[in-house]
C-alpha cells in the first residue's frame, strides 16, 4: 500500500515538474515572439498576465511607458482597456439580474423611460443590447473623444434623433452607443452613477486599487503607428470602453471571474453569462456570443471567451478557457498594439496543448472542398454579377471573356469555379502576377431574404463578406447634395476622430465618405435613398441601417451636424 502511495506521489511530481517546463518555455517562446513584433510594428510598451482560477500563474512586462525617461512598464502600470470595459458593464448587469432589479428579456424602456429611438424599438432588450442584437445604432461620434467630454448620459439624447438601424435579433451588430445605454439604465435602476457603482460594486470588492474611468493622467504615455508620442483622449461613452486598468489588477478581475467568485456574481449566474446567445440566428452563422463576452473556438483550449478594446491609441485583450482554466490579459500602448494582443488565444492554445488536454471538434473550417476549376457558362456566371455592399467598401462583382471578377478598394481577383455558387479566389497583384488563395472560398448565397457574398477560410467560421444591393435611380435632389462637407461646431474640448467627409456619386452610387484622421483610413459607405431627405447606410451587420439626413442646409450622421464647404 505504502508502495503504490509512493508510486503516485513520485508520479505526481514528475508530472508537475513536466508541466512546470512546458509552461516556462511556452512563456519564453511567446516572450521572443511579442518582443519581435513589438519591435516590427512600433509598439513601445506591454504587460501581459496568464492566470487560473487559482490566480496568477505570471506577468511580464515589455518596453516602456514613458519612452523618453525609458520608464519600464510594470505590473501596475495603468493601461485603457477600451471596449474591454463592456465586461464589467455586463458583469454590473448581471448583478442587477441577481437582484431581480432586471428581467434581460424585458423592453429595454422599462428600465429607461427616456429612451425614444425612432422607429419600433419594442424588441429592444437588455439582452440582445448585451449581444449586440439588438438593431440600435452602431455609434454617436459626435463628442465621443474629448478633453472635456460630456457626461454619459446625453447619449440616450443623441440617439433619440436617430433611427433603429436594424432588426433586433437579426443578425450582430456592435454597438457601443447599446452599451452606453445600458450604463445609463445601471444607474437609473441602482441609484448611482454609473462609474461610482462599477467602482463600489467590482472594483473595491476586489482590490483594483490602480482602476478608475477615464484615467489618464495616471496611465502610461500612448504612442502611433511609427512609434511617436500621441495624446490619448477622454471618452465621454464610459460604460462602453472609459475603465482604466493594469495587468495586476485586471488579473484579479480575471481570476474572480473564472473562479465564480460571488464577489462578483452568483455562482449560477456565471452559468448564464457563458451560454451561447441566439443560437438559431441564419445571419450569424455558426458565431456565438454570450452575455457581454465574444466566443471562439479552439481545437485544444474549447471555448475561450474573449474580450478586445481600443481607445485612440491603446489596444487591450482579455480572454479566458473554462474547459483549460486559463485566461489571458494583454495591455498594450500603441496604435499597433493589436499584433500583440492577438497572441490571447494562442497563449491559452498553446498552453492548452501543453497540459494534455485533448483535441475537440469546433466550428472552425478545416476543409473547403474542391480547388479544381469547374466548366462553368457564361449565363450561369452571370446571375452573380452585381454590387456587393459593406458598411466600410463595395465590391463590384463582373464577367470579362467568360471569367468572373471581383474589385475591391483597387484590389482585384478572379472567382474560380470550384462549386455549387463557390468560388476559389485568385487575386491578381499590379494587374498581372497572379496569387491562389487556395485556403479561402467565396459563396454567392442567399440566407434569411438576402443575397450574400460570403467567405470561408480554413481554420475561421463562415461570414458575411458583403450583401447585394438592389439597384436604385440617385434622386437629383441627393445628387444636388454632393460635395465636400465639414462639422458645422465642434463641443467644448472636442477631438475630432474622422475628418474629410465627402457625399458623392461614384459607379452610380451615393456615397458617404471618410477618413480616420490618425492613421488616414479611408470608409465608404454606400446610402440606399428611402425619401429626399432620408438615407442609410446599405449593408448588413456594424453601421448598417445607420441614417444620413438632410435638415436645414445640413447633412447629419452618426451625430454630427455636417456643412457644405
């Protein structure tokens, strides 16, 4: 008997003492990795946490917060983390839900009387707003960013000038405006402020002590794309992504979280939070999304569920595996921080493997099928061609000598053949060098009344790459319109994030452009006419639905007040 005990026990350390030095060097391997693409991509400072459910298995921190005094980043060096706020905001939610305070299913003007979106808004919920199905619009940019922001809860005045901007529970839809919203509707049926109620109810509980909203003169100094010294900005949208935080103390959030900690919430309410929400949604595929987090699949750490969020220049990620135990946060300071924060579901993948779990059936692709080209007519070719609209890009999609074509952005590719409306793409570099994508397939499919151009890719899930748009006369009074616009007053302390907005005609399109002033990003935006003074945004999922309208000599969107220069 003594034997055998002895037996399990020398086992038992040997095990550990191998999983000990697969997780070191997993670390090591990952610490090479972010300090060379830290380097390639001119980010100046990270600090990256893994954890348990047990606690913090390690913190390592890369580069600086303050690159002239070469100050080192720390464990409790403050970070934004952006849209990773929406967790606690969620958690908050959830909270109330544990207090019978809100029923997630009923209308969402129960718990916010002064809501009055145009349109019906009756199948507006706590819920889908939670998972981003709810129809709202996507975005208010007026006075998002500002070094005098306006308090949270003008935005439900904002969007009471606007339109539902979609189907609730039709398809997902971010929206950071719904998430505001939904911090507005925490304080009405709390009693208290919404930051104040996140700080006594999350972050006190579990000692944040570095954590507050819009802290950034306590934060590490923010850097662009070439690795230069840029400002951040106070967000005025704090619900949806105004937390600051460090690794140090967003692991303690992370560990309560994956431990049930009733701290936070009930210990069957965590249970709630990760079931998969809206599982028979045509337009989101085989997606899932569960209250307040994102969800991902992979083959050894199973569902991870996930968190990323971006201010003007930080760049943040949080994620966690039940199955595995593991959870990951990554902070980083820099226009570019978002090549270091992808490596979340590898590290918990990685470590995953280590540890002997076993390999499980997703939802990912793993195989796409024929790659072989397929006789097809030229009238079978044609009933695909068309345009195809996103709400950042249209693709034109056309036959030429019996082939098919698609054109994006000047990016252009052939549509092999390769099945029943699949397609291979072949996409052709400076007009005559031709590159294979033989681990991509474009669908031509029509799914819940739409007419969709769709994407598999090995190793993702199926998406929506664009919808066809039915073809519409511009009215002359829209086409009168065209030109180059301005915001007509920014607010007090206003940092204006797009600039060049332009409506114009182009292909036979009305088009609502512009550009994101700190990297220069070009967005079109394709308007389908409804009247002579209502448009929107044609396309399915993010800014879809969202209205263009002209009032009193102005085009207004996404609200702001625009004028003809």
């Amino acid at each position: 008997m003594k034997q055998n005990i002895l037996i399990t026990l020398l086992l038992s350390v040997n095990l550990s003492l191998h999983a000990q030095v697969n997780l070191d060097s997993i670390r090591q391997v990952f610490n090479e990795r972010i300090t060379k693409s830290m380097k390639k991509n001119n980010v100046i400072g990270a600090s990256v946490a893994v954890v348990s459910s047990e606690g913090l298995l390690w913190i390592d921190n890369f580069g600086f917060e303050n690159l002239a005094t070469e100050k080192e980043v720390t464990e409790n060096t403050v970070f934004g983390i952006g849209s990773v706020t929406k967790v606690f905001t969620g958690t908050s939610v959830m909270q109330l839900v544990d207090q019978d305070k809100v029923d997630l299913d009923a209308p969402f003007r129960n718990y916010l009387p002064n809501f009055n979106l145009k349109g019906d808004h009756a199948g507006i919920t706590t819920r889908n707003i939670m998972t981003h199905h709810s129809g709202l619009p996507s975005d208010i940019f007026k006075g998002m960013f500002s070094n005098k922001p306006e308090n949270y809860k003008v935005v439900v005045d904002y969007m009471n000038q606007e339109y539902l901007a979609g189907v609730p529970n039709q398809i997902r839809a971010y929206s950071n405006s719904g998430y505001t919203l939904l911090g507005h509707m925490i304080a009405e049926v709390s009693g208290m402020e919404y930051d104040q109620y996140v700080m006594k109810h999350i972050l006190k509980p579990l000692e944040m002590n570095s954590s507050a909203f819009n802290a950034l003169n306590e934060a590490s100094l923010t850097y662009d794309g070439k690795g230069k010294y840029q400002k951040d900005a106070l967000l005025r949208d704090l619900p949806a992504g105004g937390l600051f935080s460090s690794a140090n103390d967003m692991s303690k959030f992370l560990v309560a979280y994956m431990s049930k900690s009733e701290k936070l919430l009930k210990a069957e309410t965590y249970n709630r939070v990760q079931k998969p929400q809206h599982p028979n949604t045509p337009l989101d595929f085989s997606d899932q999304f569960a209250l307040g987090w994102s969800m991902a699949h992979r083959p050894y750490a199973g569902e991870i569920f996930y968190h990323t969020g971006t201010t003007l220049h930080f760049n943040a990620a949080m994620a966690f595996s039940p199955s595995a135990d593991l959870g990951v946060i990554i902070l980083t300071n820099s226009d570019n921080g978002g090549s270091i924060y992808r490596e979340v579901h590898n590290i918990i993948e990685s470590l995953s493997k280590a540890s002997g779990l076993g390999k499980t059936e997703g939802r990912n692709i793993t195989d796409l099928g024929n790659d072989k080209r397929l006789e097809v007519s030229p009238n079978e070719l044609e009933q695909y061609a068309g345009v195809y609209v996103t709400p950042g890009a249209n693709i034109q999609v056309y036959q030429k000598r019996k082939k098919l074509f698609m054109k994006m952005k000047g990016l252009r590719a052939e549509l092999i053949p390769v099945g029943e409306d699949t397609f291979l793409p072949k996409i052709i570099l400076l007009k005559v060098i031709p590159m294979m994508q033989k681990d991509n397939r474009m669908h031509f499919e029509k799914i819940d009344g739409y007419s969709l151009l769709t994407n598999s890719e090995v190793g993702s899930q199926k998406e929506i790459m664009a919808m066809k748009l039915t073809p519409q006369v511009i009215p002359n009074a829209w086409k009168a319109r065209t030109g180059e616009y301005k915001v007509k007053q920014l607010l007090e302390g206003e940092i204006e994030f797009f600039t060049n907005y332009k409506l114009l005609e182009k292909d036979g399109l009305l088009i609502f452009s512009f550009e994101q002033k700190n990297n220069g990003q070009k967005i079109e935006m394709t308007l389908q006419t409804i009247n002579d003074t209502l448009a929107k945004v044609a396309g399915l999922g993010r800014y879809a639905g969202q209205t263009v309208i002209y009032e009193n000599g102005m085009l207004k969107a996404f609200g702001l007040e625009l004028e003809k220069k």
